[in-house]
C-alpha cells in the first residue's frame, strides 16, 4: 500500500510546489466547478430537450457549451506557465449573444434564478463564472507587483478576464433564452 504524507500542498503544472490554499489553486478550483456545472446543463439539456420534439430550440446556444469547457481546461493548463498567449476567441460568444439577444423580449427588469433545474443550473454556472473572475482579478493583484509575473502571464490573465465576464454575460443571456424558448415566465425583480 502505498502511504502519502498529506501536507495540504500541491504541484502546479511547472512543478512548482505550493499550498493548497494558493491564490493560482483556488482560481483553478473555481475552474473546476465552473466546468463541472457546465456539464451538468450539457445533460440537462440533451436529456429534458429532445431536439425533434422543440423546434423552437435554436441548440447551437447549447452546444457552444462543450467548447466553453474546452476553453476552460486550455486557461487551467495554461494561464500563467505557458509562454506564448493564451488563445481565447470572444468573437463567436459576443456573435451569439448578439443573436440570442435578438430573439428575446426586451428586458424591462433582473432576471432571477428559478423557473427549471436547467434555468437554475444556467444561473449557478453564471454565478460559478463570477467566482472565477473575482479570484483571477486577486490572483492579478497579488502577483502583479511580483517579480513572478512576465508580460505574457499578464497578458494571459488578461484575455482570461476578458473571457470570463464574458461568458457570465451568456450564461444570463442564455437563461433568458431558455426561460422563453420553454414558455416560462421569467422571475423578475
């Protein structure tokens, strides 16, 4: 059996030794769930939305999701330990919000959470993405004064919150595209 002193630290992917509780780590943490959740409403979506049955349904706004999962192992593996930029295209999300945005009513207040698990879910991704950018703009302040950081790290941690709050921004569009395309009355505030 093979024994291991638990020490509450870890390795990053440049085999540096740190704490578990490290800004890098709780930032990958958030990560983690983050992409987690999406897979959740992947299943949700594809076990509760039957694509012959939900015409109304434009799916492409779903099946984006897999590459936002995609996007999120690259800037896991990436971020700060790559020296070459970190590639991240906000283009195709903005396109999409744009379009979704176009086939919802006009917003007249806050949409809450609530109306599906898959509409809760959406939001809890939603919430999980701001979670995420609030550690990488700690993880940016904390490290950015240190001699650690180069201009390429900078500049990954930059397009990576370029990308997040924007991604936070579909997920809200994307709830209020479900709530609609599934005839639910959106709970406002």
């Amino acid at each position: 059996m093979n024994t291991r002193i638990l020490d509450g630290t870890t390795y990053l992917s440049n085999g540096v030794k740190v704490s578990k509780n490290n800004i890098i780590i709780k930032f990958l943490g958030e990560l983690d769930e983050l992409s987690a959740e999406i897979g959740y409403i992947n299943a949700l979506v594809y076990k509760n939305f039957k694509k012959n049955e939900n015409p109304t349904i434009i799916y492409k706004y779903y099946d984006i999701l897999y590459d936002f999962q995609k996007d999120i192992n690259n800037i896991e593996n990436k971020i700060l330990f790559e020296k070459s930029d970190i590639e991240l295209s906000t283009n195709k999300i903005e396109n999409y919000l744009k379009e979704i945005d176009k086939l919802l009513p006009v917003q007249q207040m806050f949409v809450l959470s609530g109306g599906n698990i898959t509409i809760a879910s959406i939001f809890k991704a939603r919430a999980k993405c701001r979670a995420a950018e609030r550690r990488l703009v700690s993880m940016n302040y904390y490290y950015f004064n240190s001699e650690s950081l180069t201009n390429n790290n900078i500049y990954n941690i930059h397009k990576c919150l370029e990308y997040i709050n924007i991604l936070s921004d579909y997920f809200y569009i994307l709830a209020r595209y479900t709530y609609n395309v599934l005839e639910i009355k959106e709970i406002v505030i």
